[in-house]
C-alpha cells in the first residue's frame, strides 16, 4: 500500500474513513499475499462483480478469487474513498482506485473496485 488516497467520508478520522482505510490496507495485502483467503471475509449474501461475471456467497466467490487468470500481483492504492450510506444503516461505501502489478508483465494496470460494507465490531473486515 504506497498510494496516500484522499480523504473521504467526513474527512480524516471519522469512523467512516478509519474503518474503510483498514479494510482496504487488509484486503489488498491479503489479496496480494493469499487471495483463497478473502473467502472468509465474505458471507452467505455478499456479491462479487468482475469483468462482467456475478457471483455470490462467500464459497462461489472464494472459487472465482483462487481462479483469477493469474498466480502473483501487487496492488499500489492511490486513491481511497469512503462514504458513510444512509440507506444502508452502518455501513459504508468504499471507492477504491490504483494500479496492479502482474508478475512476468512489464506495464502496470489500472483498477478501481467498490466495495459495500458493513461496520462490525465483531468482524471487523467482513463484506
């Protein structure tokens, strides 16, 4: 995580943007290091989009994650954006944006991803 990302959220500090700033240094880390293990963060509801692929439940998402068409990458956040959501009570929205690193590829590629999320105390980082 070398990208400083933008404040968001009710500006630095709020519970909003400390919340939605520790998931993403977790996830991408996690992400990079393991992915199969984003699997647990996920629940029986969560949903994951990618390139035009739907899946859902955290079992079918763990197996689209491990699938990915590629073995090692490197995120580098750049920005982070974090809204509280008024229509989903205790949750926030994260907008996240940066490049990725493949390994065995010269050029960086660009992503972004949004990411819903509950606050829980009990699981911090679950989707």
């Amino acid at each position: 995580m070398d990208g400083q990302g933008k404040e968001g959220g009710g500006g630095a500090g709020s519970e909003c943007d400390v919340v939605g700033r520790a998931f993403v240094e977790y996830y991408y880390q996690t992400f990079d290091a393991n992915r199969g293990a984003l699997a647990t963060l996920y629940g029986g509801t969560s949903v994951l989009s990618f390139e035009g692929h739907r899946v859902a439940g955290a079992e079918e998402i763990g197996l689209k994650l491990a699938q990915l068409p590629f073995e090692q990458c490197r995120h580098s956040i750049c920005t982070i954006d974090c809204q509280p959501t008024p229509s989903f009570p205790g949750g926030i929205l994260v907008f996240v944006s940066g490049n990725l690193q493949l390994a065995g590829e010269e050029h960086q590629l660009r992503f972004s991803q949004v990411i819903k999320k509950p606050i829980s105390v009990t699981r911090p980082f679950a989707l």
